[in-house]
C-alpha cells in the first residue's frame, strides 16, 4: 500500500503530532508499505527554521520515509493572526506541491488544525484516491478554549468548514473515545470514525542511559539531593505549566523542585514571573532534543501533565503521559476525562484537580514520603504501557484501517 500523509509537524520537531506521524510511519516502511510525507520546513515552536534546512521545497529520506517539505510563511507558535497566516501558506503550499509527488493508494491528513486536512482533501480529490481525516484535537473549539479567541463569526465558519471535512472524508481517525463521541454528535456516524490513541516505541525509551551524562545534567541543573516533579513539554495557552512555579511558590519542603522544560507561546511569561521571584526551588529550562528527554524523566521522580481546567481538554490524552509511563516515572495528572481514567485503570499516578498548585504540592509531597506508594506507581506504569499503548500494535491497527479504506474504495469503484 502506498500512503500519502500530509502534516505540519515532522522530526526533527518534537512535538506529539511530529513524534505520532513519524513513529507510524517508520513502522509502515517497515511493514512494507510506501510511505511519502508532506510536511513543512522544521520551525515549531519558535518560528525560526531549523539549522540545515532552507525555507525552500527539499526532499530527503528519513528511516525509509520518503518526505517532501514544502516553503510557506513561517510564524511562532503564539498570535492568532500569524499563526493563521502560516496554516494556510502550508495548505496551499502543499497543495500546489503535491502535484509532482506519484498517485498513492490513500491520503491521510492529520490535524491538530484543519488547514492540513483541508489540503489533505485537496489532493485526494485531485488524485482520485480515498481521503482519511486524522483528529488529534477538536479546532477550532480548542482556539476558543484557550482563550485565544471568542466563538465569533470567524470561528463558526471554521467550524462549518470542520463539519464538512468530517463529512467529506471516506474515514476519520481519532485519538480518544471521547472525540469519536463528540464527532458522532455533530451528526456523523459512528461506523465512520475509528479510535487509534497515541502511544508511545516502549523498546526505545527503555534503553540504558549514559550514567555520565546523566550525573552531569543533574549537576547543571543543580538537582543533587532533590525530589524533583517535572513538566516536559510545550509551554502553551493550553498548559499552564505556570502552575508548577505557583507549587513552588507554596511548597515549604527545600527537598522538592519543581522543573518546568520546553518553549511556547506562555514561556516568556513564565521566565519573567520566575525572574521577579527568585525561587530556589524552581527550574526553567529551554527545550531539548527528543533524545534528552528520557535523560531528564530519569532525573525526575514525578512527571506532571497538565492543561487547563476547560471541559474540552476532558477529551483529550496527553502524548506525555506515555512517555512518563515508559519511563517508570509516576506521574500527578492535572487533567480530567478520559486521560484520568487511563491513570486510574492502570494505577500509575495520582490525579489533580488541574489549575490547584495546592494540591500538585500535596501530591508531590505524598510521593516523596511514601516510597513504597511511588515504587508501586512506576511498576504499574511501566507495565501498562507495555501491555496497552505500544506504538507497533497501534501503528499497524492504523495500516490495517487504511487498507480496508482503499479496498472499500476499489470495491465501489468496480459497481
């Protein structure tokens, strides 16, 4: 089968829709499949294009992936404005690119933000082949869910141009029961949306670390001696991950650290707020490579996933938590719905009510006292990550789907 997949976010970005893209598609190439990726020049988050790469159309071949990145207006990730400007370059850009790339046997096009998918549309139509909606998150409510903006006129014609997406498409993939439900409510049917959640290559976050390398980040981080409660990731509208330095702010133990570590459109805020403070017991660090990553979960002994207290974040499943359960790190979930019912099946951390820096303190402070409750939380997350969310039986779940996508679509047109 030959798979056609458009997104914004490719390695080496390291955001999840990056991490989920190409983690899918390196076991596809090596399931056999052809695999061609259409994708951006590497920027996120900060609007600035990697080093090595040129704002230009290049080709390259990554893993047995062949990937295509198309030029377009590049933008931080903060400002509605700009950030529009730079979605849609992309959707016409790769549209217009597309049209040199060889016919596949499908198109998958992947959200977080619709303009992809519509491009993705585009080019499924115009080379008559079946369209798959992938949804990793519900836009543009969760434009309105940070706050970013109103649900004005522009963001009701967003969401008619959603709907009609959700009814063009030959399949939607989604990465939560709760989006399937949510899309089912909006009237399309349920025997059209299938759920493929995010998970995470369990072999390659279980590897030995360098003891050395190890030692000395705890060192620059100045971390000897500390219990430490981490969030890694993008430091967005939707995180508040200002609410670790606000734990800090609270928290009398001189044991615990609070560490927060990415960029994003809040992290300015974050650093000048740190700055006028001056807590001891509070890390910012600028963003890594996804290889580091794993260095710095070792160096925690809890991982904090949080979003905003908005009902729309109860549909979703933060990438992150799979990374912290791969990695034996317990973790305190500041977020409801169906991520904390992942957490409570599978006993691997203690939930939070999200945006309560009381109660993230409380919880911190309850896994450092109770070893044997933080030990008992890192062997129930490792083993359920293994047993539920590794990337290879989901990434082959997904081809399985595609597959029976492009059959249905010869069958129909064989009548």
């Amino acid at each position: 089968m030959h798979i056609l997949f458009l997104s914004n976010y490719f390695p080496p970005e390291v955001n999840a829709p990056a991490t989920r893209t190409y983690e899918h598609a390196r076991q596809w190439v090596d399931d056999g499949h052809t695999v061609d990726v259409l994708t951006s020049v590497p920027n996120f988050p900060e609007g600035e294009v990697y080093e090595g790469y040129d704002n230009r159309l290049t080709e390259e071949v990554r893993d047995g992936i062949r990937t295509t990145r198309v030029p377009m207006y590049v933008s931080p990730n903060e400002g509605v404005v700009r950030r529009t400007l730079s979605y849609l370059s992309f959707m016409v850009s790769a549209s217009w690119y597309a049209a040199r790339l060889p016919t596949p046997d499908v198109v998958v096009a992947t959200s977080p933000q619709f303009f992809a998918a519509l491009a993705g549309f585009w080019v499924a139509q115009t080379k008559d082949v079946p369209f798959v909606l992938e949804i990793r998150d519900l836009w543009p409510e969760s434009v309105v869910a940070v706050g970013a903006m109103d649900r004005n006129v522009i963001i009701r014609f967003f969401e008619w141009i959603e709907e009609r997406l959700y009814e063009a498409a030959d399949r939607i993939v989604v990465v939560t029961e709760a989006f399937e439900k949510a899309i089912a409510d909006k009237g399309i049917a349920r025997d059209k949306i299938s759920v493929v959640k995010n998970g995470i290559e369990t072999d390659g976050w279980d590897e030995p670390l360098d003891e050395e390398r190890l030692e000395a980040l705890r060192r620059t981080h100045d971390l000897d001696g500390a219990f430490v409660a981490s969030y890694i990731g993008t430091i967005g509208l939707a995180h508040r991950a200002d609410v670790l330095l606000e734990a800090a702010e609270r928290c009398d133990d001189p044991d615990i650290v609070f560490m927060v570590v990415g960029t994003g459109a809040k992290r300015d805020e974050l650093e000048a707020r740190q700055e006028a403070l001056q807590l001891d017991n509070f890390r910012l660090i600028d963003k890594v490579p996804k290889h580091t990553v794993p260095y710095l979960l070792a160096l925690s002994d809890a991982s904090v996933v949080h979003l905003r207290d908005d009902p729309l974040f109860e549909t979703v499943i933060p990438s992150k938590m799979f990374e912290a359960m791969a990695t034996r790190t317990p973790i305190v979930l500041g977020v409801r719905g169906e991520a904390r019912q992942i957490v409570e099946e599978a006993g691997a951390g203690i939930p939070v009510p999200p945006e309560d820096p009381e109660a993230l303190v409380e919880a911190v402070r309850r896994l450092k006292d109770t070893p044997s409750l933080h030990e008992e939380l890192a062997t129930n997350a490792y083993q359920h990550v293994q047993a539920h969310y590794d990337r290879q039986g989901l990434a082959r779940t997904y081809a399985s789907l595609l597959e029976r996508v492009v059959q249905e679509n010869e069958e129909r047109s064989r009548v």
